[in-house]
C-alpha cells in the first residue's frame, strides 16, 4: 500500500446557547459549527502485527492507545470491517483542549480515510452515525461545512452561510477549561436573539448579539481569556468570540491583521476563509 496522506481541519463555534439541562444529565444547545483551514497532518501506511500511531507537533497528553485515531479504527473492526494493522503518523497542529474539536477531525477524518481506501459500503450518513460513538462533533468533521447543530451538539442542518474572504485570527493561552468545568458553570436559558436569524445580519452586528454561554463563568474563572476577547476588539475584529468551551478565542477580520505580536506568549494563527 502506497503511504496516504491527508489533512484535518478544525472548527470554530459561532455562538454557543445552552438552552436546557435534560433527564440524562446533558444539556441541550445550539451552536453553529464554521469549519477552518488549520489543520493537522494525517498518514497512514499498512503496518505489521499491531496498529502503531506516531504523534508529533504540537504535544498531546494521555495514552497514545487512548487517541481518537486508534480508538475509530478499533471501531471500524468491531463493526465488522475488514482493516489490517496499520502504521500511522499524525502531526498535531490544531492545539489540544481548545475548542477547536481537533481530535474530533482527526477521528472522523481516519474513518474518511479508511473507507476510501479500502472501500467499505459506507454511506456518510453511516459514517456519520459510527464517529457519533466517539464524539458529539465528530459527525460534522465527515463533511465539514456550516452548520447549525442542536440537541448535544449532534443534530445538524446546513446552514446558508460564508465568511469567505474574511481574515479570521486565533489565540490560544496556556489555558485548560475541563467540560465538566464548563457546564457546571451554566444557567441553560433560551437566547435573547436566535442563532440563526442572528447569523443572516451582517457580521458587523454579530457582537453583541451572538454570544457563547460558556464565557461568563468561565471568563471569572480564567480572566486572561476575557482580556484577549478584548484585546481582539482593540486589535480591530468586528467579532470575537470563545469557541466551544474553550480556550481559544477568535476575531474576525476585514483585513489581514497585524497584531500577532501582540499575542505572542501564546499560539496565534491568522488564517484567510
């Protein structure tokens, strides 16, 4: 098998409401999911007794077993597919414990991977309902395009929207915000302007308006974050924001920023949608 290389990308939320806590202990939400061209690096190659996974960039913590790479091709054969052994190397970029769902892409994007590869009689809505065992998000990550998602962050529709042309800034602090953290800071409430009618205004009127309920306990908990929301709108972004439950934060921009040195105890990308 010839080695096949791939890339990954990640995501931003564009807003974040927490609308409800249900029965089962999960709450219900209501985001927009933007995909964004920062991406990991993805190789794999037929390997000889066992899987073996290489990680390099950017560091990751836990048991390399443990990777969400390693455990969707667990999953592909407990499913009854025929994969071999394989050899695989995976060079972070997207940063962990960011609210970018990097691991989530890279999950999703193995499952991708292997069934073109060894083309396997799967739809990408199966594709989509299999990496859903793994992760909310991973399902957005088979064919990653706007959407709105509901429920845990699993039930999508596309939405009509581009921020093509926009120059779109991230910064990420040194700076861990675990889940259970996040949510135990929450009051779910329905939003004041509604995501989607919110997201059809110009981007200039975002602010304000579309917010992420993660931020205001968080913020109190780990203020540099709310510093750099702030410091982004100095900086000129129209809008800026936290992703998912952190903690990275992003602007947009109009125009290329010039401001990285402003941001440069921490990792900072600019990237043009």
């Amino acid at each position: 098998m010839t080695p096949y290389s791939t890339q990954t990308c990640c995501k931003i939320n564009l807003g974040l409401n927490i609308t409800e806590r249900r029965p089962d202990g999960y709450h219900n939400l209501q985001t927009i999911f933007y995909p964004v061209p920062l991406c990991d690096e993805l190789t794999i190659r037929e390997g000889q007794d066992e899987d073996v996974l290489t990680l390099g960039g950017n560091p990751l913590e836990g048991e390399v077993q443990d990777n969400l790479v390693l455990r969707a091709v667990r999953l592909l054969r407990q499913e009854g597919f025929p994969v071999p052994p394989l050899s695989i190397d995976l060079r972070k970029v997207i940063p962990s414990g960011a609210g970018l769902g990097g691991g989530s892409s890279d999950a999703a994007c193995m499952v991708r991977s292997l069934s073109r590869l060894y083309d396997l009689p799967l739809s990408e809505e199966q594709m989509e309902r299999l990496v859903a065992r793994l992760g909310a998000d991973c399902p957005f990550f088979i064919n990653p395009r706007p959407l709105y998602a509901e429920g845990i962050g699993d039930v999508f529709t596309p939405v009509s929207l581009s921020l093509s042309g926009w120059y779109l800034m991230l910064v990420k602090p040194d700076v861990y915000v675990s889940t259970r953290e996040a949510y135990a800071g929450v009051h779910p409430h329905q939003p004041a302007c509604s995501l989607l009618e919110t997201a059809e205004l110009p981007v200039g009127q975002w602010a304000g308006r579309m917010v992420n309920d993660f931020e205001e306990s968080i913020f109190v908990s780990h203020p540099l974050l709310s510093d750099i929301k702030e410091e982004l709108y100095n900086q000129g972004a129209v809008y800026a924001s936290m992703s998912g439950s952190g903690s990275t934060l992003f602007g947009l921009f109009r125009s290329q920023p010039a401001c990285e040195q402003v941001f440069a105890e921490h990792f900072c990308k600019v990237l043009l949608l």
